[in-house]
C-alpha cells in the first residue's frame, strides 16, 4: 500500500485580518493542508474563540491564539499577513524554531528587509508583495514582451484599485515597470514617468509610463500596454477577490515545506526562473 502522502501544517499569523480570514478558508479547502494553528494580536474580539467562527464554519477545533512560540512548534509552515511588526516577531520564532515562513505582510524598510534576507540563510522564506500566481505569471509574460519587442515599442502601465487604497502606483505596478525595464535591459529609475501634465512635451524615448485610477470596490486592474507603430499589445490582470492572494500564499507553503534555507519568491514557486 502506497503511504498517504504526508499533510503540511500550517500556522496562520494575522488569523482574524482580511487575508488571514481568506486564508482559513482556503487552507480548509485544501486536501494537502491542515490547520493547526491561528494567531493574531491581544486585544483583538476573536482571541480564545474557534477559527471556524471567523469564516463561518465553528468547530475546527483551533483557537485563536495571540503566542506566536507555541503555534510555530506545531506547524510546518507558518504564513504572515499583519505588519512589519508582525513579521519581526515571525523571523525570530521561526529562525528559533528552524521552520519555514511565507511572510505576504508589505510596507518593509530596508532594515527590515536586511533582517529577512538574513533569516534566510538558516531558514526557507519565501517573500512576495503579490502572491496572486495570475499576476506572477503577467510578470514573465511582460518581461519577455518586452524583451522581444524591443525599445520599438513604448510602455505604459495602466492601474485602478478602490478609493480607499493610499498609494499610487500600486505595487504591484511598480513590480510590472520592473518586469519590462528587465526585459529591455534598463532600470526602472532611470525610465518610470509617474504624472503627466500640462505641456509635458513630447513622449520621452524609452520612457515607462504609469497612469493610476482610483474609485469603487476594485480590488486590482493592471494593464501594461506595449505600443508600437501600427499595432499594440496589452497584457492585463484582473483581481475580483482576494481568495487569488490566499491561494498563491498556500501554494508557496506547499512548495516551500521540506525545503532547504534560502530567500524566494512566487517565480520560484511557479517555476518561472
Ligand atoms: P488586516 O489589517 O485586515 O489584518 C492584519 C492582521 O494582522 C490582523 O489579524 C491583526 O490583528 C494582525 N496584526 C497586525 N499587527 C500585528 C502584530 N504586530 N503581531 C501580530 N499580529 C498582528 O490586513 P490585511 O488586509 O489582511 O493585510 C495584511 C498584510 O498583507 C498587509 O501588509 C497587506 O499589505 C498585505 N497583503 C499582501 C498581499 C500579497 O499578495 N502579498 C495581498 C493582500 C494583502
């Protein structure tokens, strides 16, 4: 008889926020993965009850926990969606523990940049500010656009998000400006126009231009246009829910569980190196 093959566990830190909400129900869909454990922050309404009960299904049998230590001695993964804080606090348990992390938090300073880089090297991390597997897979298919086409083409990338995001472009624009300055072999700084105005004069050659839209419920439109003479191409992103970021991150916990240290991203996962 062939054995079953083994479940991961998986710790959620950050149980009771909007990703973490979407990550229990994921994780209790899934046939590969087990929930053991749901962490979060004191304080916080939810702590002691069922994690069920956050995604309407009570009687799980994990309770919402705000100790990090105890969850990570469970777990085989621990995924992180809170706040840089958070993130801390999930390195030094999980490098103390010698398990893996996903961190999908965002918002890090170079230090605290520095600090998951150097987890890395005692532990495998896998870090991505967009864990949606559509939009890491428009990354490659924009970077080898524009490796094709060439500086013929011009490059503009169109964003709409909700009103109530606060910054402009998304991030996950800026990561497609990089994809299309890699692939033509320039660096984004030297290129990215951010606003146009007035007489701005005529387009600058090789510029990469972004253009924000901001309004409604969108959780996340991108569109990078290559625009040449007599033709363009358009590679486009939808996001409608959030359910794609939870996914990606489960998927790079499977992925990541077993696997030896070292820092990746969502193109390791998916095999797009
Ligand atoms: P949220 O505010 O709804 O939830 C945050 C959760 O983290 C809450 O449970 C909160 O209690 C907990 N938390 C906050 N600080 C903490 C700390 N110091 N220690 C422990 N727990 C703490 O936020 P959200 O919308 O779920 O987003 C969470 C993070 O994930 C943000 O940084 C967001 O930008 C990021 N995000 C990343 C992706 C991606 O694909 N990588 C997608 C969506 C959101």
């Amino acid at each position: 008889m062939p054995h079953a093959p083994q479940l991961v566990r998986i710790a959620i830190l950050g149980a009771t926020g909007r990703m973490g909400r979407s990550l229990i129900e994921s994780v209790l869909e899934s046939p590969q993965l087990q929930l053991v454990a749901a962490v979060t922050q004191a304080g916080e309404a939810a702590v002691g009850s069922d994690a069920g009960t956050l995604v309407g299904r009570p009687g799980i049998g994990v309770a919402i926990a705000t100790e990090l230590a105890p969850a990570v001695q469970l777990a085989d993964v621990v995924i992180d969606f809170t706040r840089p804080q958070g993130t801390e606090t999930a390195l030094r348990e999980c490098v103390a523990a010698g398990k893996s992390l996903v961190i999908g938090t965002t918002g890090f300073n170079a230090q605290q940049k520095a600090a998951i880089a150097d987890a890395a090297k005692s532990i495998p991390i896998c870090l991505a500010a967009n864990f949606s597997i559509g939009v890491n897979v428009s990354l490659k298919l924009i970077a080898d656009a524009a490796r094709t086409l060439g500086a013929g083409y011009d490059v503009e990338i169109l964003e709409a998000h909700h009103r109530h995001k606060v910054d402009a472009p998304s991030g996950t624009a800026l990561r497609m400006g990089e994809a299309a300055a890699a692939g033509l072999g320039i660096k984004l700084e030297d290129c990215a126009v951010y606003a146009r105005e007035g007489i701005t004069g005529a387009r600058a050659t090789g510029a990469i231009g972004f253009a924000s839209v901001r309004g409604g419920d969108v959780v996340g439109d991108h569109t990078v246009m290559f625009l040449g003479d007599g033709e363009r191409i358009e590679i486009s992103h939808k996001a409608s829910s959030r359910g794609n970021f939870a996914r990606g991150a489960l998927r790079a916990a499977a992925w990541l569980s077993g696997r030896g240290p070292g820092l990746y991203d969502m193109q390791d996962v998916l095999g797009l190196k």
